[in-house]
C-alpha cells in the first residue's frame, strides 16, 4: 500500500518481531525478520560442528550459503538455509547461546546487510533487527527503538519458547538474554543502539496492541501530513 521503509532496533524479547509483523500487516508493507538471518547461519554452523570462539571458522560459513527469507503464515518469515526450511530450527534454544557470536563477525555482517540493503531496495519494507536504524538502512522513512526491562523481556521470551514446545527455564533465559545484550551493546561492528532519529517506546507495561497502535498512528499522521 505504502512505498516506505520502516526500521525497527532493539534489544532480544522486546516486542519488536510482534509489533513489526502486525504494522507490515496493517500498512499493506513486507515484514523481514534480520535476526532470523543471523539465526539461520548460526544453525548451519551447529550442524558442521564448528567451534564459535575461532572466527575464521565462523567466516567459512558465509561461503556457499544461501539464505532466503519468505512470507509464511500469518505474515511471519519463512527462512530457508541452503534451499531448506530452518524456521524451527533457528528458535532452538542452542541457536540462541551462540547466534551473538555469529553476529559480530565482520564478514558475517558485511553478507547480511548487504542482502537486507538490497530486499528493501524498492521500499515497502518493516525491517527488524539490531542495527537497521542506524546501518541497514540509515535513510528509512521511519526508525522507532523498542525496549522493555531485562525481566520482562525474560518472561515473554520464556513463555514464548515454552510454546514452542522447548525445554526451558525461566532463569536460565534470563541469563541467555542477559550475555545476549551485553554482547550485541559492546561489540565492535554496528552495536545496538538507538539511532539519534529513532522513536523510542519503551514496551515494560504496554499491550502488544498499545505499542502497535502508537506506532500505525504515527506513521499514518505523518504520512497524511506529508512529512515523509
Ligand atoms: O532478534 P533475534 O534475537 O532473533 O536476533 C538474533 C541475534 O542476531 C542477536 O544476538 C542479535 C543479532 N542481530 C544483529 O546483530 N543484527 C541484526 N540486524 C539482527 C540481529
């Protein structure tokens, strides 16, 4: 419907996949999950048995890998590794304790962010990640910064595995989350953080329909006012 670029940044279990699969619903735009890149290349590596603290062994997961990223249900992402379908893979809980590793690898980041560049080339994108405001896509006609606090984020994180039918508990997520931020905040390359444009909205004590209504509003108004 619209032609416009939304990024949305912010830490793990904040609310950002939720809100931006159901804005890029309502506005008519396609919803690309970053992370789930990330994740996907981080699975390959789980099943050639790598060792993640030797980044050349990280690097050799960039050659001869294609990753794709399709629309499923529900508008969430189908991801596809090498031609084959990761989606549940990609959320086990052993992607999660290595995914941030992967990430901060130059040659890793330098593959996906010019993979992510070149999907939202022609606009009509909400983008989520860590590094789309303020990398990605610099110029996007809309930047908002989703946080929540760390135990929030925690439990939604935990009830949400615990759905999918993993083992887990609550603590150990916490922990899991906790060495996450602190790793995608300090590193080198494109750390998180909120680019200076961005809108911030702290998800602590807001609905999932809270936050999404703030957001739709905003970009609407602004649409309609002719400020994009
Ligand atoms: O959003 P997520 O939990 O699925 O992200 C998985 C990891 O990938 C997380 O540790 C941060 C990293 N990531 C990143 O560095 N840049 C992005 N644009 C998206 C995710």
């Amino acid at each position: 419907m619209y032609n416009i670029n939304i990024a949305i940044d912010g830490p793990a279990g904040a609310g950002k996949s939720t809100a931006a699969k159901e804005i890029a619903s309502r506005l008519g735009l396609k919803y690309i999950d970053t992370g789930a890149m990330y994740r996907a290349l981080t699975w390959k590596g789980i099943l050639k048995g790598i060792n993640f603290d030797q980044s050349r062994e990280i690097e050799s997961l960039t050659s001869n890998t294609v990753i794709n990223v399709e629309k499923g249900a529900g508008g969430s992402n189908l991801l596809y590794l090498d031609d084959i379908d990761v989606t549940a893979e990609i959320r086990d809980p052993a992607v999660n304790r290595k995914v941030s590793l992967v990430a901060k690898n130059s040659r890793v980041r330098d593959m996906m962010v010019s993979q992510q560049q070149e999907i939202a080339s022609n606009g009509g994108v909400v983008m989520d990640g860590r590094d789309i405001g303020t990398n990605v896509l610099p110029g996007a006609d809309f930047k908002f910064f989703i946080t929540a606090s760390l135990e929030e984020r925690a439990k939604r994180r935990y009830l949400e595995l615990k759905e999918q039918g993993h083992s887990t508990n609550l603590e150990e997520v916490q922990k899991d989350i906790s060495l996450r931020d602190k790793i995608d905040t300090e590193r080198e390359l494109a750390p998180l953080v909120a680019a200076e444009d961005a809108i911030l909205i702290d998800t602590t004590h807001l609905s999932v329909e809270e936050v999404i209504g703030k957001m739709v509003k905003h970009v609407k108004a602004c649409i309609q006012a002719g400020s994009i």
